[in-house]
C-alpha cells in the first residue's frame, strides 16, 4: 500500500471512527462519572477497626470524609488510618461486593 493511501485511510479513521473520535459518540459514558459498584451508595459510612480503634468513613458523590476532612480515594483514608499504601477497597471489605 503507497503511503498516499495509507495516510487517506488514516484521515478517514481518525474522522468517522466512533471509538477513536468521541465527538462522534456523545452518549458514550465518561470514564469519570461512572461511580464504582462496590461503593456504596452517597450517605452511607463504612466502618472499620484497625489496631483496636474504630474509623469511620462517610461517602460522598465524588468523594471521602474522615475526621472531618476530604480523602479523593479510600486508599488515601486506609493510608491515613495505617500509614502505609494499601488497596481502600481491600482495607475496607468492599472488594467483592
């Protein structure tokens, strides 16, 4: 195949592909809106005892509250409770909703 046509059909991709082009998918749904299905619903507080203390963690929409600040992730809250880095979903049960 010459490079002319190579570069036409790579026009055409890159123009009318809806996979590659999200303007030509507008309902597709963005990653960022779409909430994880092992969290709960907003409102709902999961609690967890590490080391013989209880943790409370309230969810929000788009994020976490723990002693009255905002966490973007569990992992950040389990990393704040613990110390070290470990998975939030993992830390607080949720993995096999």
């Amino acid at each position: 195949m010459n490079k002319e046509l190579q570069d036409k059909i790579n026009e055409l991709i890159a123009k009318y592909d809806p996979i590659n082009n999200r303007n030509l998918c507008p309902n597709r749904p963005n990653k960022k809106n779409i909430r994880d299905y092992r969290l709960p619903v907003p409102g709902t507080t999961i609690h967890k005892e590490y080391k013989g203390q209880a943790h409370i963690v309230l969810i929000l929409k788009d994020d976490f509250e723990y002693k009255q600040r905002r966490y973007k992730s569990l992992s950040a809250v389990a990393k704040e409770i613990t110390g070290s880095h470990w998975n939030g979903y993992g830390f607080f049960g949720l993995e096999k909703r």
